[in-house]
C-alpha cells in the first residue's frame, strides 16, 4: 500500500459476515449467469464475468473475499446449473485459487490495488491476470475431468478455454474496477487491509 | 433475452410451495439426500445401475410434484453441458479399444468413448433433477434448521440461508441494471469481445456500487438486531425428526453402501449374472 494516510475503521463481526454473504451471492449469481448464457462446457463458460469479481474481491475484502467470493460463490453458482455438489466442491477449489493468489500477492508484495506505479501493474498482470488463472484452470478442469465431465485427452482443450477466456475477462474488467472503486473502498470499513 | 435468463436464474433458485411427501421431508435430511445420493450416484459403475438411480431419482421427482418449469430448465442447462461432452466424447477422443462406429473424414467414433459418455450423461441427469428436487423443496430458512440439526454453528447456517435469500436479490439486481441500460441504447450483441467485455463493466460498475450499498444496510440491520457469532443461541422456529425421517436416512445409507459394494467390485455391477437382460453391451 501507499504511505497515504487512511482513515482504516475498525470492522464489527456484522461487517465481515454482510460482507461474506454479498461477495458469495455475487459471485454465485454471475457464475451461474456465465455458465447459462456463455456456455463453453460447463460449468466452464466462454465468458465468465464471475471471476473478474472474485480476483477483485479477493483484493480488496482479504480472506473474506477469497473464500466467499472465490470458493463458496462458484461453489453454489455451479450447483445451480446442475452439476453436482462433489464436482462442483472440487471445481470451486479451481475458484479459489483465482481470488487466493491475488489476495496473497497484493498484501505480500504490497502492489496498491488502485494500480498507482508500474510495479501495481506488473503485479496486477503476473498474479492475478496470468498466474491466478493458469493454477486456477489447472484445478478446476483437472477436477472436471478426474469427474468424468469429459475425458482426459480434451483436457488441454479445456484448460485453453477457461484460461484464455479468465485472462480476458480479468485483464479488462478487473483492471476497471480496481480503477474505479479501489479508491472509493479504501477510505471506507469495507475494504480488508489485512488478511482477515 | 435478459428476461429470458433472468426467468431461467430465477427459475432455478426459487422455492416452489407445493403439498407433498418430500415438502414434509426435515431439511436436513433433504440437505444429506443431495449430498449422499449424489455421491452414491457419481460412483455407480455400469449403465444397469446408473439407469436404477435415475427411475429411482425420477420416481422421488415424481412423487415430490417438483414443477416442471425447473426441471425443463434444469433440463436444458444439463443437455447442453452434455451435448458438448457428447462431442468431446465422440470425436475429440482417441478410440483405443472396442468397435468403431463410425467415420466422418479424419474422426473416428469408438462405441466404448460413446458408452463411457452415456454413464456420464445417466449419472448426471440423475444428480441435476435430484439438485433440482432439493432447490424447489427447502425454503431458505429451512436450510438454516437443516444445518443447525446437523450441527453446524450457527453462523454458518445463518450465513448459508442469507446467501441462498440474497441469491434472487443480486438476480434481480443484474438484470435491473442489464435491462436499464439496454434502455439507454447499450447493445450486448455489437462489436468484437474486447467491446463487449467493457460493455459489461457498464453492468459491473453498478452491481458492485449497489451490492456494497446493501452490504452497509445488511451489516446495520443485523447489528442492530444484536448479532454475534458467538453464544447459545435459542430459535422459536423448529422442525422435529419424525420416523418418515429416519426411514429415509436408511433408505440413502443403504443406497450408499450398494453403490460402494457395486464399485468395489463385491457383486456384479452390471447385474447380468443375476439374471438382469443386459441393456448395454459389456464396455
């Protein structure tokens, strides 16, 4: 983070669990919405708008955001196009990863989520653009495939399809919002400097 | 088209009220169907018994009077997914062993690749209407009772149930905005995916600005309720185990437990050495 001086206020356990329960609403509802109106092989869609959400809630909302927004959020978006609670637990792991690795590395390597300096932007691209969504990709499809969703031999054409569309899809709108609201959210309670 | 999709979002989340046997069902025991049967389901292995566990599926939906508004949809959503898979199956895949079926050009169709899919595409229809069977059946805060008598502490029950209610809020909201800005001429269809990937921060901007609005008022409001997450908590609302319960939690333990004999081989998965016709050649 910058050396600017923020007002950080105290957060109250109500706080942290409305905001556990909207980042995982959303994130459930885009999930779903991406894997019903951009179907690639789903529950992997051509679009996932979701996932620009959960790299973004990860940074800004910590742990809170990583595992609502990246794990539990997929996790019930894609129970609701029907794929099974074990599969979709395993895929979700895939998830999390998106908005884990984020999380981790902005609060480690200290990258400011307004994407003030260059070295913001070289941290935004390697971890949550490239990084985040190749682990990602690797874990979910293997999970869909160890499922049997499809056999191993289309794995790599899988893995392709999630990675490239996350990569776009993180590369622009994430890049927005961070843009947009990082600054707004840092000077209110809702934003997780910290890990928890 | 948001219409559409928004019905479909909707259509799928939404506690449907209905008189039947499985509405009477205790939530938790509804909760552990879906978990367990949809273990013993994805380990069935043949066609014989993957074909038993969808009529067995299909029988409860029946009995359950389950809309079928949520099963088309769930219908649809599965039948896609599966009919991608279908093409995967049948000709993205290397036929290595058993007969070909067919051949288009450079692609080869091996039966074994399409019965492989069709275990898939058995174990999946019956794991979706039963997600189906239990979505339209359990009310939200039924989930929180389920999960309490389960034994869950009580903020993730509660955390759960607000997160299914929440679901239909954040549903509207998506498509309030989606259709608001249609209004002002936005067109999702036009330009390459670049531009209508920015087009959808047109849609994202306002999602998170009204979300985090409403987590400020969900946070006021259960702070003024007196909300911690520690504590005994007493609850008014409670739903007693009866022996229709009991008998059921049987019924999916049983289930399970044929369903791992069948996988670890302690009896003839595909029944044909009980006298079963076989339905589908040996793979």
């Amino acid at each position: 983070m910058t050396s600017e001086a923020r007002v950080v206020r105290k957060k109250s356990p109500a706080t942290l669990v409305s905001l556990f329960i909207v980042s995982a609403a959303i994130t459930a509802v885009l999930g779903a919405f991406g894997s019903i109106v951009f179907p690639f092989l789903a529950p992997i869609s051509s679009f996932y708008p979701g996932v620009a959400f959960q790299v973004a809630f990860g940074v800004w909302f910590g742990l809170i955001g990583a595992i609502a927004g990246g794990w539990l959020g997929p996790f019930i978006g894609i129970i609701l196009t029907g794929t099974s609670a074990p599969i979709a637990a395993a895929v979700a792991v895939g998830d999390f990863f998106q908005a884990f690795i984020p999380m981790l590395a902005f609060r480690a390597g200290r990258f400011d989520p307004r994407l003030k300096t260059s070295k913001d932007w070289v941290g935004h691209i390697v971890f949550n653009v490239i990084l985040a969504q190749a682990v990602g990709a690797t874990i979910g499809t293997g999970s869909l495939a160890a499922g049997g969703v499809f056999p191993w031999d289309v794995f790599p054409i899988a893995w392709l399809g999630w990675f490239v569309s996350n990569i776009v899809v993180v590369g622009v709108i994430t890049t927005i919002l961070f843009k947009v609201f990082s600054d707004y959210l840092m000077k209110t309670a809702l934003y997780v400097e910290g890990y928890i | 088209m948001a219409y559409v999709i928004s019905d479909i979002l909707k259509g799928l989340i939404l506690y449907t009220p209905r008189q039947s046997f499985f509405y009477r069902l205790h939530p938790a025991v509804k909760l552990l169907l879906v978990l367990i049967m949809s273990i013993s389901i994805l380990i069935t292995p043949s066609h014989t018994l993957a074909i038993f566990n969808l009529a067995i599926v299909i029988s409860m939906v029946a009995v359950a009077r389950t809309p079928a508004k949520a099963l088309r949809l769930y219908t649809l959503v599965i039948g896609w997914m599966l009919f991608i898979s279908f093409i995967l199956y049948s000709f993205f895949t290397p036929v290595r062993s058993g007969p070909v079926v067919t051949t288009i050009g450079p692609l080869v169709v091996g039966l074994k690749n399409l019965l492989d899919w069709l275990l898939v595409a058995l174990k999946f229809f019956a794991v979706s209407y039963l997600t189906a069977l239990w979505l339209v059946t359990t009310k939200h805060r039924d989930l929180a009772v389920g999960l309490k008598t389960l034994k869950m502490p009580y903020v993730v029950s509660f955390v759960m149930a607000s997160i299914l209610r929440n679901l239909a809020v954040v549903s509207v909201d998506l498509f309030t905005i989606i259709d608001a800005q249609s209004s002002r001429g936005l067109d999702f269809k036009k330009g390459n995916l670049i531009a209508r990937l920015a087009k959808f921060v047109r849609v994202g901007i306002p999602l998170i600005y009204v979300s985090l609005k409403r987590t400020e008022e969900m946070s006021n409001a259960i702070a003024a309720r007196g909300f911690s997450m520690r504590g005994k908590k007493t609850n008014y609302y409670q739903i007693p185990m009866k022996t229709k319960d009991y008998a059921f939690i049987v019924f999916m333990v049983t289930h399970l437990v044929i369903m791992v004999a069948a996988a670890l081989r302690l009896f003839d998965p595909t029944l044909a050495s009980y006298g079963f016709p076989q339905l589908i050649a040996s793979t």
